[in-house]
C-alpha cells in the first residue's frame, strides 16, 4: 500500500515467520497447542530484547505461516492446535 496508512498486523508475517524457522521443528505424532506457542514466542521475544506482537496479530499471522508451511491446523471450540510440529531443543 502506498501513501496511507499501514493496516495493523501488515508487514509484520516475517518476524512470525522468523520464530518459526528458529523454533519450530517437525515432529512426527505431535500437536502444539496456538497458546504454547503464544507463551513461547513471548520468551523469544524477551531473550532477543524484541517487542512482542499483540497476540491476536501474532496467533494470526501464525495461521498463515502454518498454512504455507502445510501444517495441519485443528481447532476444537476456542483451542486451536497444530499437528506434526514441536519446539526445537525440546526432545
């Protein structure tokens, strides 16, 4: 968009996508719940001195990385998962 004002959340897929490279791995048979990775992506954020996003920007720019990536996205009333994918260093 040129000349006006930037929607909230635009531009920013990248620094979700960024997180995801670091600390998001496949696992076979696992499922991560939108909140754990909302908890960890906080302490992402707080150990690289970064800013978090607001976590209705961050869950929703998540939902278009997991997409892209091809993972599956289950969602059962308010819970949101994702299946085959764990966090890096974890095991």
């Amino acid at each position: 968009m040129t000349g006006g004002p930037m929607a909230i959340g635009e531009g920013v897929g990248w620094r979700v996508a960024g997180y995801a490279v670091e600390r998001l791995v496949p696992v076979e048979d696992s499922r991560i719940t939108s909140v754990d990775v909302w908890l960890d992506y906080q302490r992402w954020c707080e150990s690289g001195d970064m800013v978090p996003l607001a976590e209705a920007v961050f869950l929703e720019e998540l939902d278009t990385v997991m997409r892209e990536a091809g993972i599956g996205r289950q969602q059962v009333g308010a819970h949101v998962s994702y299946a085959h994918v764990g966090f890096a260093g974890s095991d």
